[in-house]
C-alpha cells in the first residue's frame, strides 16, 4: 500500500535504513539532508507542490520518497529514497518497491501541477538509473562538481598557464 506520511513513520524515520539514496541537491552543498525533518514538514504542513512524501508499507517494509518543490515553478526535485525492512520473508527487491514508489509520486506530483521531475543520480548508481529511465526519465544534463577539501593554503599554488602542445602547434605541412 502507498500512502502519504502519518506520525507513526516518523519514528521509523528516525531509523537507520536498510538501502538510502540522497539525490544531489545544491542544499546539500551547505547541510546534509534530514529525512525525519521532512517528513514532519510533510505531516503537519501537508504533500503538494512545495514538498511531497510517499510511503509504502507491506509485510514488515516500509519504504519512503521525499521530493521538493522549485520556488516560482512547477518542477520537483526528488530528493530521498529509502527501504527499512523488519522481517526475512522472501519480498520483492528494493528496486522494485521503489519503481512502485516513484511510479506514484509521478502519478501524485501530476495532480499536484508540477510539470516536470527531476532526479540527480550519481554516476555509480546504474541499476538506480534504469528504474528511472522505465519510469520515462531521460537524460537531461552532465555537469562535474569538484571540491578542494582540507587546508586550502598549504596545497594552493601559483597558477600556471598551459602550454600548448607542439604537435597542436605545427600548421599543416
């Protein structure tokens, strides 16, 4: 069964997961994602086009998405999956419980008039990436994001301009 979020998946939340994945998002850049927050959000403030969570619950599963809303427009970033799973019984594997879950939110964020969906999947996350290219999502932009982590000081140095490669530099012959 997928629902929306009551009080009682906020103490599961609070959990550690079996299985998460946290999108990119450039909120991340300055603190971590907090899905327990969110769903408090979620729960008194209410699911539509600012923040939207699901949650499936089935034989000892439960499994949550989080997506929210871009200011001044009607686009959704999902940002959070996660499965926590309290029995060993034979039950269908985490990426088949969140295709079901994403398939719902698309369904649910089309009621809510966002338009599009956006999902940044890390470039190691291939069998994520097939759940999302099933569910219609395509490939939108590539972009790298680099960091210089630690003291910044001591590994800075001059700049050097680059030199051109003499093999590039011959004009033809």
């Amino acid at each position: 069964m997928i629902r929306s979020v009551t009080p009682g998946d906020l103490w599961v939340l609070q959990r550690k997961p079996r299985n998460q994945v946290v999108f990119y998002d450039e909120a991340l850049l300055v603190r971590p994602h907090q899905p327990f927050r969110f769903g408090v959000r979620c729960l008194l403030e209410g699911t539509g086009h600012d923040r939207m969570m699901a949650v499936f619950q089935e034989r000892g599963i439960r499994a949550f998405v989080q997506a929210k809303g871009r200011e001044g427009r009607p686009e959704q970033d999902i940002i959070y999956l996660s499965v926590q799973r309290a029995s060993k019984y034979k039950q269908p594997s985490d990426y088949d419980i969140w295709y079901r879950l994403l398939e719902q939110t698309c369904i649910k964020a089309g009621h809510c008039q966002v338009q599009r969906l956006y999902a940044s999947i890390w470039s190691e996350q291939n069998d994520l990436r097939e759940i999302f290219r099933q569910l219609g999502f395509h490939g939108y932009v590539r972009r790298a994001i680099l960091q210089l982590s630690g003291p910044i000081g001591i590994r800075a140095r001059r700049w050097r301009p680059c030199v051109p490669n003499r093999a590039t530099m011959a004009g033809p012959s």
